[in-house]
C-alpha cells in the first residue's frame, strides 16, 4: 500500500492542532509538523503526535514553508492540512479506501472538495476542490507567497471525501495585505493567481476602486484558471455595488457567462440584480436558469450551496407571487423547503399561501419572504 505523508505547517495553533491530528493520524504513516514562530503550546502538542516537529523562520511566504514541509515527506504520497481543518469520521472511510487504490492507479494529484463555510446547522455551504494529496516528485512544489498552491500535474483524479475548514480564530486581516503590497512595491510581478488574490484583499478591505482596477487587470490577462475568472467577475461586481454603479455591476457578471455553461451563481448574482430592481420577468428567468445549469456547470470553481437550490427556488417563489402566479409560488415555496429543511422564511410563506387562499375574498394582500444576500 503506498506511504502518505502529512505535511503541515502552524503557528500558535494551540486551541486546534490536537483536533487536527486526531482525525487524520488514522491516515498519514508519518506526520511532519513544521512551526514558523509559535508562542503558545503548538510545538508541545505537535510532539505528542511526531517526532518529526521542526522549526522554520517566517518569511512573509507560505509557498516557502510548505515546501520546507514537503521536503521532509518521505511517503510515496503528500497530504497536507491546515491546523483548523478537520476530517470528519465519516470520511476517513473513504480515505483509507483511496489510500488502497494508490498503488494500482497512480494518480499524481488527487483533489479533495474543501469545506470553508457552514450554515446554522452546521452543513456546508461554500466549498471547493483542492490538491490535496500529490505524488512526491519534483513538480510537488507550492508556488505564491500568498494563497499558495500545487499546480496540478499528470494524472490528476477528484474524489468526493470532504475536508473541512473550522476557523476557530480571528485571523490577521492585513497581513496578507500587506504581503502583496511589499511585493507590488519591490517591484516583484505577479502571476496570474497573485493578481486576483490581490483583487480580493483590496476588496475585502473595502478599497473598491484598486481591487476594481486589479480585478479588471486580471480578467485580461490570457493566463489564469476559469474559475478564478469567474470568481473574479462576481468580485468586480461587488466592487462597483460597494461605488454605487450598478450597471457597471451587471456588465460585470455578464463577463462571467462566456467562460462556458453560465454557473449558477452567475446566473443568481444576474437574477439578483434584477430582482432588486424589480424586474420580477427577468429577475425570474436567470433564477430558472441558476436551477437549469446546477448539472451541466459541475463542481469546479467556490461552490455556493445555497445558490444552487435554495435561494433560486426561494426567489423565484417571490417572483412568481409578485407577478400572480400564486400556485406556482407556492410549489417553489415547497422545493425551497426540500432544499433546505426547517428555514423561518418558507415556513412563513407556507403560513402566507394558506392565509392567501382563505382570505381570497377579502382581497387581503400579504408578501411572501424573500432572501437578501
């Protein structure tokens, strides 16, 4: 059976390690932590796991550290994990089953869906894939100080086993921030990935218009995965929303539709720039069409649970009440519900639909909820 190593780095991680290990010791033959300047316990809890605990100077590059982590892997296979991501119990299962098959396939990179946010009941809702387990080889090397990666090489395989993120500590909103603008003033270029990551913290920072001009940079530009190209249209548009242009907006996410089937949340972002103006014919047409290409977009790119089934269903119930089909709103009330169980707004509206058709005398008129996002 091949070998895996589990490479990590951390620092003052603490408050989360030991969970960490615990559900991925059941996998990794050898376990390599690699700390860049803890305070606290991390290191002490490390060696309770492995021998295998080293140090490594921060250098304002992640890229950096986790090569440094790689090369200490002496498994026919690389694993990485962050100290607050977690592999829950019934996808180690499925784990141990792919580590059975790695010798007779041989895949070069595998790439796992990565869970970073959850809903109130704990389900995730936005995911996406990674390489998370590489073949140790020369072209297993992390690139990019910031939100650094393994380009994907040879046989690259996706398998449905989850990992999940579970933040349990405020990051350090500027330092990545502050990353790239040293990098952007020593001169350093920056790749594809860079620039839109660039994008992003600048938005995130509330600083529309550069994350508006960076995003705008990246989007022509002939390298660059699709979807980080999607990604960064529905970013753009958010930027010109943040500057009060929303025409701007739409001109934004209609970019988004010529890299291949429109995806869903494309498709919803449109949806709700029209409803938000009212335009309930239009607003319901890409709801529809959000429905229609969940299939044929596949799973690639930040996967929006909600926005794949919930909220298109939901929206387009307010939709159809607005425009008097009563009926038809109220079945897509029921789909929303099946999409997601139990949520205050479709028991409310189921509430509305009932109260509608008792009251239809009257000419009581009542609104049924919509989601604003």
């Amino acid at each position: 059976m091949a070998s895996v190593s589990l490479c990590m780095i951390v620092k003052d991680e603490e408050e989360v390690l030991a969970r960490c290990l615990e559900s991925a010791a059941g996998f990794a033959d050898e376990i390599i932590v690699v700390d860049t300047g803890s305070s606290d316990r991390t290191k002490e809890i490390a060696a309770g796991f492995t021998e295998q605990v080293f140090s490594f100077p921060w250098q304002e590059d992640f890229a950096a550290a986790r090569n440094f982590a790689f090369s200490k892997g002496k498994g026919d296979y690389l694993f990485w994990l962050d100290a607050d991501d977690v592999i829950p119990g019934e996808e180690m299962e499925k784990l141990l089953a792919l580590k059975k098959r790695l010798d007779e396939e041989k895949p070069d990179v595998v790439m796992l869906p990565y869970a970073v946010g959850f809903d109130e009941n704990g389900k995730p809702s936005i995911r996406f894939f990674r390489e998370r387990l590489i073949r140790r080889c020369r072209q297993a090397v992390w690139k990019g100080r910031i939100h650094e990666v393994v380009v994907p090489f040879g046989k690259v395989w996706k398998e449905e086993i989850v990992i999940e993120h579970h933040k349990e500590k405020a990051p350090d909103s500027g330092r990545n921030l502050r990353i790239f603008e040293k990098m952007k003033k020593d001169g350093e270029p920056f790749e594809a990935r860079e620039q839109y990551y660039y994008g992003k913290e600048l938005y995130y920072h509330k600083k529309y218009h550069e994350a508006a001009e960076e995003f705008k940079a990246f989007l022509k530009r002939t390298d660059g995965w699709i979807e980080d190209k999607l990604d960064a249209c529905r970013h753009l548009a958010n930027c010109y929303y943040g500057l009060s242009s929303g025409e701007e907006a739409l001109e934004a996410l209609f970019l988004g539709l010529k890299y291949g089937v429109p995806r869903p949340e494309i498709c919803c972002d449109i949806g709700k720039w029209f409803f938000d103006r009212e335009r309930f014919p239009e607003a319901a047409y890409w709801y529809r069409q959000t429905l229609k290409n969940v299939k044929d977009a596949g799973t690639d790119g930040f996967i929006q649970e909600e926005l794949r089934g919930y909220v298109p269903c939901l929206q387009l119930c307010v939709c159809c009440d607005r425009m008097g089909r009563w009926k038809q709103a109220e079945r897509l009330n029921e789909m929303a519900e099946r999409a997601k169980p139990g949520t205050p707004a479709c028991a409310q509206n189921r509430e509305y639909f009932q109260r509608r058709r008792k009251e239809a005398e009257t000419g009581t008129k009542s609104d049924v909820q919509h989601t604003i996002r």
